[in-house]
C-alpha cells in the first residue's frame, strides 16, 4: 500500500535511493499543490509553443531539425544516431520516414492544461523491422524532463516524449538530441527551462531469460502440477473404487458359483472399502488434495459460517480493501492521467479526502489481524493449557510464503520478460528491487533491509514483513494476559504508549508532515523510511487487537448478557451513543486533514504541532473506535449495519 501510494504521490525520486525513473527535485511535486491553473496561463502565450501544438511535425521538422545540427556531438555512436533521425525528419518523403513521424509522440488535447504525455505509437514503432524492407530496425523510448519556470516546475509531473529510435541509437547514445531538445526549449520557449540533469531517456529492452526467471517458472510449473494432480486426485479414486469394487463384486460372484476364485468379505454381500481403497486416505492424497482447483473454489466461494465466527469482520475486509484498491487506483490513474493542473481542486475537494486519504484502510487489517490471533491463541490456551510454538510459526509462514514467493519472483524476473507497452517502465519498475532484494521478502525483513533506503520487491509487501513481525511478538503478550491479566494489560499499553510518543517525536524532530501526503521531503522518502513501514510505529492498531481479542474471549458472553437485561430505549439510546461517536472519530482520522491539504494547495505552511498530534494519535484512535464497533456488532447493538456487514451472498 505505501509503496503505491509514494509512487504515485511524489514521483519525484531518485534512481539511486528507490530505484524509480529519476524525475527531479522534490519541488517539481509542489507546484501540482500549489498553483492553480490560473497563475500557469501567462507561460502559454509564446508563440513557440503555439506553434508546436498547431503543427507539431512541421515544427520538429523546421526547429528540432536545425537544433540538432547545431549540437553535433562528437562521438560517433552519437553522430550515427543523430544523422539518422535528421534524415527521417528532413524527407517525410519515404514510407519509413512517414512511420517513423506517425510513431512520435505529439501534443495531445489539454496540453495547456497539463496533460504532457505525447504518447506516441508503440505498435507501429515495433513494427518497423528490416525484414520489412525498412534501412533499420526501431524501439520505442521516453524522454522524460522537468520543466521550470523560475524555480518552480512548471508542471508536477514531468512532460514525457515517446519517440521512435533507430536501431543506430543505443542506449544512453542520446547526447546531441537531448541538446538539441534542450537548445531548442530554453533559448525559444523563454520562461520555461529545462535542466540538463532532469532528462531521463529509458528504452523498450529485449530481456532474455535468467537465473531467477527459471527458478520463477520451475516453482510455478511445480505448483501447476500439483494442482492438476490435485483436481484430478478425487476423480481418479472414485474411479479406481468403483473398478475395485466391480472386480471384487465379480470375484465374490464366481467363488458362490464354484469357481476358483474366493473372497472373504467383512460381511456377507459388502465388499470392504478399507482393502478396496487403501490410497483414499493416504498422506499423499491429503497433501494433493490441498491444491485441488474444485475444493478451493468452493471453499473460496462458501458462505457456509461456523459457530463462534465474527461475521461483522466479514464486511469491515470488504470494504478496507476495496478503499485500499481505491486509493491505489487514484494515484496510478493520477500518474497516467491528463489536465494534471486541475488536479489541484480535486486535492481541495473535502469529498475527496476519503481516497488521498485511505491509509486508515491498513489499520483496519492490522486491528482485525490482532483481534483474531489473540482471540483464538486465548482459547486455545485454555483448552489445551500450552502453546503449540512449532505449529502456530510453521503453518503461518507455510502459507504466506509459498504464494508470496511465486508474486516475488515474478515481479523481480518474469515480469520484465512478460510486460510489453508503453508503459511497462512503469509496471516492471519494482524489477531491479526484486533481484536484489527478494530474499528479504522470504524473511519478512524487507521494512528493514535495506535500512537507508526504500527498495522493498513489491512494495506493499510491508505489510506482509510488519504483519508477521507482530505475529512472531503476539504469544508474549497473550501469554503475559493469560497467565497475568493485570501485567499483561500493563505491558501491553506501556508499548502502545510508546509506540505512539515514538511517532510524534519523530515527526516532530523531523518536522514531518501528518502523513506521508504532506511529507516535506518526499524525494528521500523520510516519512516512508522512519514512519510508515516500521513495526514500533504501526504497531498500535494491532495491540488494540490483541487487547480486544482477550477481552471478547474473557468478557463478551457476559457483556452481551448484561446488554440483553437493558431495556429497549436503554439498548437503542446506548446504541446510537456509540456509533455516533465512534463514526465521528472515523471521520476526524479521514477528513481531519482537509483544513491542512488547503493550506498546503494555498502554499500555506502546516502546523507542527497539529503533525505531531495526528501521527502520535490517529493510528491509536482509529484502532479503538474500530474494535468498539465490532464489538457493539457481537453485542447486538450493531442493528442495520451488522446485518449489512454480516450479509451473506449466498
């Protein structure tokens, strides 16, 4: 989750702390925040750019052309690459020069307004090939720049070009034409500037098969094998049983007949199905039957419940991840999207709080996290008066790891294979990561590992390293409860005390912002690195858990005892109480931060100690009022919205 969200939120970092496209200064962000459409408007008279948006070929053919020529580089690599895209442009007479044209990204429609993607054609660059009679084979590739005015960028995003290069330009070859680009906007385009140094150039790569691509696809191919086995391991029994019992039945015909053969059944006309079928309950059977495509569907599609489960936790998963999903698919669509500079009043919009601010949604899975574990250890303490250490650590890391390694994998060296488009710079940027870091992944470490920086393989794999850290502490703390309740609440909210003073001191030494939307220095990811994806900070939410999960244990059934005596008009006025403040609360976590987006869109600097106040309390806050609702929910008090979160679609 706050991986996708940093990405999206501050694409302004560099290669070499995140392993992202390198776009600028932390500024260039700002400005999307920061000025309105209106303060940009005296930037776009110039009649270069009107020209350019009029008549884009003609104007690269005219300006670019002569720019080029006047940056004449000396390398030869460079000269070969140069002097063939002066020959395209110059022509447009021949049908590969007219392709070559057509492949180039021009100024799409809102450019004025912020949309500075010039897509381009990626089909038709790759489609240029020799064996279709061209003089070169091409690749498409994206010049990605920071465009300023004054010291303010004058975009948020960088304006990115998708131009179609021949076979004579290699990578990093680009010298004279990133000149020629830059002579061509900073001497003509006056105020706008672009610096050297903001210029990325990234190029569509054949990748070939490695090491870990193989490793990639023997596991996937294992786990494709034993799930055919298993689907198929039913049938097949069913069917060796069945001729089994025909052939034993055939056997127990011929001996009353006389015959030779003889059968001594277990009584008189059955046929024994512990001798027809000694495989049925075979090890073996069990273990491929686990990865049966038929069982896991219906057990994926069930809405069967058991006694005892806390049906409202079904809903409150549904809508924590379809809010994560949200705000995921906000920031990925902010990135790719056009008319950037109106993006400023969606940012001011209260309504739209809910999705820049969906991070509460992760603490929504760390409360129920807890809540579950400490609820099950605590009877399973009490019924077998031990803890099974072997079974509770092998089963959990079993079953994240094997699936969380096929997704590492393959992100780290599949997907740079598989990817294909325009934009899989994007998609497969978490490639290089992965190669380096995907061990970090199978220990649940990588919130840790690399410490000074924030190359995590599958960046929201955080919450799985900080989810599984919580899980390894947890018996501690429900074993201090069971043996101890009063030391074991004590210690408990000792820690969450200190967790929480821990995350105001940081931001207030760091003068961080409430979140890691306002984060002042989001280029290095300060916020990400020493607030977001450490345990001792996002650990609140799941104390409150674990607190929560004993309590229901020890106390519910005689709570909801309690609630039952109340009167009518008692139950319904306690109700209301309850969910209005707690649903206030909510409200305040989410939108409590709409006053300080305006102040940051207006330029307007945040209040420290409001920062401060918001990271030492919100994670606690929402935790508590989260468990108060599941349980108001378990205690009858939850009416309309309990049957709502308890609905089954079956």
């Amino acid at each position: 989750l706050g991986q996708g969200f940093l990405s999206r939120l501050h694409p302004v970092v560099s290669t070499q702390s995140t392993g992202y496209i390198q776009l600028g200064s932390s500024q260039n962000y700002d400005i999307l925040l920061n000025n309105p459409p209106s303060a940009l408007s005296s930037l776009w008279t110039n009649k270069e750019i009107l020209d350019l948006l009029n008549n884009p070929v003609n104007y690269l053919k005219d300006e670019l052309l002569s720019n080029l020529q006047q940056s004449a580089d000396a390398d030869d690599d460079s000269t070969k690459c140069e002097e063939k895209i002066l020959s395209l442009v110059d022509s447009l007479k021949t049908d590969e020069s007219i392709r070559f044209v057509d492949a180039l990204g021009k100024p799409p429609s809102g450019f004025l307004n912020g949309n500075t993607v010039l897509m381009g054609s990626y089909d038709t660059c790759k489609s240029m090939i020799k064996s279709s009679g061209y003089g070169s084979t091409y690749k498409p590739c994206k010049i990605k720049a920071v465009m300023t005015a004054g010291n303010k960028s004058v975009i948020g995003t960088p304006v990115t070009w998708t131009v179609c290069f021949p076979q004579e330009c290699r990578d990093g070859n680009f010298t004279s034409l990133k000149k020629g680009i830059l002579n061509l906007i900073n001497s003509r385009w006056d105020p706008i500037h672009i610096a050297e140094s903001s210029v990325i150039t990234t190029c569509d790569i054949d990748y070939q098969y490695d090491a870990g691509a193989y490793c990639a696809i023997v596991l996937i191919s294992v786990i494709v094998f034993m799930v055919i086995v298993g689907s198929l391991w039913d049938p097949l029994v069913m069917l060796m049983t069945s001729m089994k019992v025909a052939e034993d039945r055939k056997v127990l015909v011929n001996s009353e007949q006389g015959g030779e053969d003889e059968i001594v059944p277990d009584s008189p006309g059955v046929v024994s199905e512990q001798k027809v079928d000694p495989i049925q309950n075979s090890t073996i059977g069990e273990v491929f039957k686990c990865f049966s495509l038929q069982r896991s569907v219906e057990a994926l599609l069930s809405t069967t419940t058991k006694e005892g489960q806390i049906l409202c936790m079904n809903g409150i998963r549904v809508m924590s991840i379809n809010w994560v999903v949200l705000g995921h698919v906000y920031y990925i669509g902010l990135g790719a999207a056009g008319d950037l500079l109106d993006v400023n009043d969606l940012y001011r919009r209260e309504s739209n709080s809910f999705t820049w601010n969906a991070l509460p949604s992760v603490d929504s899975f760390f409360l129920m996290s807890g809540f579950l574990v400490s609820l099950l250890l605590s009877k399973d303490l009490a019924r077998r008066g031990k803890f099974n250490a072997v079974g509770y650590y092998l089963h959990r890391y079993l079953r994240l790891t094997v699936p969380f390694l096929v997704v590492t994998l393959g992100q780290g060296f599949l997907s740079r294979i598989f990817i294909r488009g325009p934009f899989e710079d994007l998609l497969s940027k978490g490639t290089s990561n992965c190669q380096k870091w995907w061990w970090t992944n199978i220990l649940y470490i990588n919130n840790f590992v690399p410490w000074n920086k924030i190359e995590i393989c599958v960046g929201q794999s955080w919450y799985l390293s900080n989810d599984f850290q919580f899980f390894l502490i947890a018996p501690l703390f429900i074993w201090l409860l069971y043996k101890s309740p009063k030391t074991g609440v004590a210690v408990t909210l000792v820690t969450l005390a200190c967790s929480c003073v821990a995350a105001g001191v940081i931001t207030y030494g760091y003068n961080l912002g409430p979140t890691t939307v306002f984060d002042p220095n989001a280029a290095n990811f300060t916020d990400f690195k020493l607030l977001y994806d450490k345990p001792w900070i996002r650990c609140p939410p799941y104390l409150i858990g674990l607190l929560g999960g004993y309590f229901c244990y020890k106390n519910l059934d005689s709570l909801k005892l309690y609630i039952s005596r109340l009167s009518f008009i008692t139950r319904m006025l306690l109700s209301v109480v309850l969910w209005i403040t707690t649903v206030t609360v909510q409200y305040l976590v989410v939108f409590g931060l709409h006053n300080d987006m305006l102040k940051k869109t207006s330029g307007e600097k945040i209040n420290l100690t409001e920062s401060v106040l918001y990271e030492t309390f919100a994670r606690s806050s929402w935790g508590i009022v989260l468990l108060i609702q599941i349980i108001i929910c378990q205690c009858g008090l939850g009416g309309v919205i309990n049957k709502a979160l308890s609905w089954k679609a079956g």
